[in-house]
C-alpha cells in the first residue's frame, strides 16, 4: 500500500488518505473487514447483472471507482508520516468499516475466489492489478455517519437504520458505560436495568433522527437527506448515538428509584385488565421499542422546537427534577396501555405513539405536565385518543 495523497476534511476534522494497493491486498484485506462486522455482509442481489459485468471488468483491468472505508481511533494524526500512517491502518484492520464499495468488495472477492479456485494462468496478473483506496483516519462515529449518508445518497442507498448497526455494533462487545446492548441473534431478552436489545436501541436513534415514532426501516435517498440535515444541524463534538442510550437509561435508573423498585399488582388498582400488562416491572416497560422510540422521537421534536438544547439538557433534568414517588404513576401507565391494546388498529404503533406523547409532555417546558410524572400520562392518553379517535 502507498499513500498518494493526503487530505484534511474540515467538514468531519479527519484526514483522508488516498491510497493505492492490489487487488490482492484488498481481497486480504476485505476479509478481515466482513468477518468482523456480521452487519456489513449484506449483498445486493437485484443488482445480479450489473456485478457480473463489473466481474468481467476487473478480469480485463477495468480501474474502478475508490472504494471509501473508515477507522474511528481517537489518534493526533497530524505529527505521522505516510509509513506511521500505513501502520495505524494495518494494525487496526479489524476496525475498519466499509463506507462506499461494499457491493465492488463482494465482487471482488468473487473474482479472486474464482481464479484461485480454476488455478486460472492470469492469476498473478488480475491479482496485482492496482486499485485505490480512500481510508477517512481519526474519524469520530458521527462524523463516519454522516460521510457515509453523504455517500450512499443518489444510489441505491442502504437504509439509516443498516447504517448505525453497522457503526456502532462494536458497542456490542463493549457496552456503554456500563450499559449492555444484545444481539438478537443470541436470543436474549433484557434481565435487568441497563440491558437493552441492540435493534431496539438502533430503532429509537433513528426515531430520533427522524423525528418519527414509527420504527419503518425505510431505505430511500429522502429519508437519507432528512437525517444529513438534522446531523448537519446539531452538535458535532459529540456523539448522538452515545447521548441518546447514555440519557435514555439514566431516565430509566432514574424512574426505578422513585418508583422504589414497582412491580405491577392488578390487586392495587381500580381497573379490571383485559390481558396481561404491558409488563410488570420497570425495567420491561421502558427495554422495549415502543419506549425508545418514543422517546427519541420526543427529544427531537423539543429539540426542533427550541424547548430543549438536546440530550445534555435531559440529562440534567432527569438527575435534578424528576422527584417523588411515581409507583402509582406506573400503575396508570399500564391501565392506559391497556385500554390502548383494546381501541388500537396496530397495537405496536399506538403505543409508540403514547409515549412519544408521553415524553413530549414530561419535558415540555412549556407544558402543564412539564415534569409532572402522573399528569404527562394523562395528557399523553388525551393526545392519543385525539390523534386517534
């Protein structure tokens, strides 16, 4: 690998390097990249036609578009050489994330598996064919967010919510200051504070994004745009995946030790449930979707509207303002989620829809219920109703 230019990116403050390498390095080094991040193995199938003409290019030295990847490392690039710079990268291949050329990748990779395999006699040949590479270096997670938006706007693009999973799925194996996000995959479900499902967690920052309850995985070039302007517009010196989970739990340690550890007892209320509770513990009722992404929705909303700063400003709420006991609260939570699953079209939806009116309520300022823990759920059930009815 040879570094052929060297660029710094005011828009995101990192470094892009513009390098050129083989077919034969890259297909080594693309595997490291796919075998260490399950959420890039996605291929595009309808696009069958188009790879196998690419396929057929690469055999005959076709020059293809640089593929764009990306290596988040809180690093001072600056003072590095080209050789120290090359180093970085190759000691940390297996952080590295494929921002633009994921489909050209598969196709290579293709290629080279089928010389190997027909012991083909232009093997060396195709194998040291040169291609370039742009690697952004000493990136942050937002700003690799937003390059990537950038990148896969005006193609078929991938989905925002494919996106994060595929930024922040290292958090899978490191939490977040003591937060554990779950794979779906192993099948397990949150036992406790502090444990959520990753989908879930991804679900709720792309409501936030959206300013939209509804969890759709959505994968079109609008929806793209939309998110590039909320992260156009917001803070970039810190990081809003890591905002929105770290706030989030707080709210829900927070809403435990007022509650003074609740378990839901349909002997203690005055309503005759027609199933079984939305769940029975606090924990149950905000470590699923329909919180998160009412929540995320909410804080975007007020943040839109100028109510609230952002996530520092919920924070700081949540510690200093939220007081007394809520245990009856959580009661009247689970009797309006109740009579919800009786009047609700899709069930799923119309609880999303309560709760994002249930956190805009609790932290509008300008509201009645501002902060007030029994009345925002009341208000929140009326401006269902009246969304719904």
């Amino acid at each position: 690998m040879k570094i052929k230019s060297t660029i710094f990116d005011k828009r995101i403050t990192s470094i892009n390097l513009l390098i050129e390498t083989t077919l034969a390095e890259y297909f080594n080094l693309s595997k490291e990249i796919l075998d260490n991040n399950e959420f890039q193995r996605r291929r595009v199938k309808s696009s069958s036609t188009v790879y196998s003409l690419l396929k057929s290019d690469i055999r005959q030295g076709c020059v293809i578009p640089p593929i764009v990847l990306a290596l988040s490392l809180d690093i001072d690039t600056h003072a590095m050489n080209d050789e120290q710079l090359l180093k970085v990268i190759k000691d940390n291949i297996k952080k590295l994330i494929i921002l633009d050329g994921l489909q050209r990748t598969y196709t290579i990779r293709d290629v080279a598996n089928e010389l190997l395999d027909s012991n083909n006699p232009n093997l060396n040949d195709i194998m040291s064919f040169p291609i370039r590479l742009e690697v952004y270096l000493g990136i942050n997670k937002l700003g690799i967010l937003y390059r990537m938006l950038t990148l896969n706007t005006g193609q078929s693009p991938m989905s925002i919510r494919h996106q994060i999973e595929i930024l922040y799925s290292d958090y899978l194996v490191t939490g977040i200051e003591g937060i554990k996000l779950l794979k779906e995959v192993d099948d397990s479900a949150p036992k406790r504070l502090g444990e959520y499902k990753f989908k879930d967690v991804i679900d709720g920052f792309n409501s936030y994004l959206d300013r939209d309850y509804l969890s759709i995985d959505r994968m079109d070039i609008l929806d793209n745009i939309k998110s590039l302007e909320k992260l156009s517009s917001e803070n970039q010196h810190s990081d809003l995946f890591i905002d929105y989970v770290k706030s989030y739990n707080h709210f829900v340690i927070k809403v435990n030790e007022l509650a003074e550890s609740w378990e839901f007892d349909s002997e203690r209320i005055d309503h005759s449930m027609t199933g079984q509770p939305f769940a029975k513990s606090v924990d149950k009722i905000f470590n699923k979707s329909q919180a998160m992404t009412g929540f995320g929705s909410a804080v975007g909303k007020l943040t839109d509207l100028k109510l609230i700063s952002g996530f520092s400003e919920i924070e700081q709420l949540i510690a200093e303002s939220l007081t007394g006991d809520i245990s009856d609260s959580l009661d009247l939570i689970i009797v309006k989620l109740d009579n919800i699953r009786n009047i609700a079209k899709k069930i799923g939806n119309d609880q999303r829809l309560f709760f994002h009116f249930f956190f805009r309520e609790l932290f509008d300022k300008k509201g009645d219920a501002y902060l007030k823990f029994e009345l925002a759920i009341s208000e929140a059930y009326r401006q269902y109703e009246r969304r719904t009815q």
